[in-house]
C-alpha cells in the first residue's frame, strides 16, 4: 500500500504543529504522533473511513479537532490523501480542497 500527499497537505501539518507547539510545549509533537497514527490506520484499513462523496473518504484524528481526507484507489493500491482538515471550519469550504 501506497500513500501519495498532496503538496497542501504538508503546508496544514506544518501549520497545525506550529499552532499547538505554541499552545503547550508537547502539544505540537503528540498531535504530529495522533496524525500518524491516523495515518497508519488508514494504511491498514483504507476502507474504514467514513465516506465523504464519490471516492473520497475521511478519517478523524484522536484527541484533536481534525479530519484527514483520503482516496483510496483499489486498482493502484494507493491512497491519496488530499486534506487534512480543521473540523470547526465550516464544511462547505472543503469543497474547494477536494475537487
């Protein structure tokens, strides 16, 4: 199994850890590890997450307010993962995100 980021992706990880680094000292790096742990259960698991629309699917992250948004492709054995989403924005701004 294949997981393909999308270049957004990394720019909203860096930025999450940044924010919660601020927050509390640890809070950045065990969100980084809830992330990753998400991460591998999705790899596990690729059909487990809730579908979105069309092939899109979702996963929540543990202990934080965020959706990490995924295709999983059957043929390719890959997973794109699109999105990792701020839960309390508000839904209709995703779509822009996952076209």
């Amino acid at each position: 199994m294949k997981l393909v980021f999308y270049e957004k992706y990394g720019d909203d990880l860096a930025d999450a850890i940044i924010y919660y680094s601020t927050v509390k000292d640890d809070l950045g790096k065990r969100f980084e590890h809830e992330v990753k742990q998400t991460l591998q259960k999705i790899k596990d698991f690729p059909k487990m997450g809730s579908v979105h629309r069309n092939n899109i699917r979702r996963r929540l992250v543990k202990k934080f307010p965020y959706t990490v948004y995924y295709e999983y492709i059957v043929e390719d054995n890959t997973i794109y993962v699109l999105k990792l989403w701020f839960a309390i924005r508000h839904p209709r701004d995703l779509g822009r995100y996952l076209k």
